[in-house]
C-alpha cells in the first residue's frame, strides 16, 4: 500500500514539474530557473519522507492498539466463562438439600 503510494506520488510530481518550469512570477513572465525547481523537488521530496514517516508511525500506533483491544476481548470472554460456570456452580448448590 504504501509503495503503491509512493509511486503515485512520484508520478504526481513528475506531471507537477513541467507546471512548475513554466510558472511565471506575478512581476512578469520569467519561467523558474532549473535551481528553483530543483529546491522545490528537494522540498517537497522532504515533505514525502515526513509524511511517509508520519504514515508509519500511525499503522504502528494502530497495529499496537488492536492487538491491546484483542487481548482485552480475550480477557472478557475469559472472565465472562469463569462468571457461568460460577452462577452454574451456585445453582447446583442452591438446589442440592
């Protein structure tokens, strides 16, 4: 999933950089200079890693709490069949004299 995003990240950019060459400033029309477009790939190349980074650190935070919502669901059925066979144990008791 995430190398499936990735790619069409790049490929976003590699479609954005020819936009991006032909941008004019509002003074007039300049095209951007190779050295601008080039600071701009790196930043946004930068804001990639950080957002991938970013994208990680969630799935870990969300595999962590579904294996903790998984223990807690053990624990309940756990304890809800030791309830039963209490209640159980309690009415053959009650009904013996």
């Amino acid at each position: 999933m995430r190398r499936m995003f990735f790619g069409l990240v790049l490929c976003g950019l590699w479609v954005m950089v020819p936009a991006w060459a032909t941008e004019v400033s509002p003074k007039g029309a300049k095209p951007l200079a190779e050295a601008d477009i080039a600071q701009r790939m790196a930043k946004r190349g930068a804001e990639l890693e950080r957002l991938q980074q970013d994208v990680a650190a969630q799935e870990s935070k969300s595999r962590e709490a579904d294996q903790k919502m998984q223990q807690q669901d053990k624990t309940i059925a756990e304890l809800q069949r030791q309830l039963r066979e209490l209640k159980g144990a309690s009415a053959a008791s009650r009904g013996q004299p």
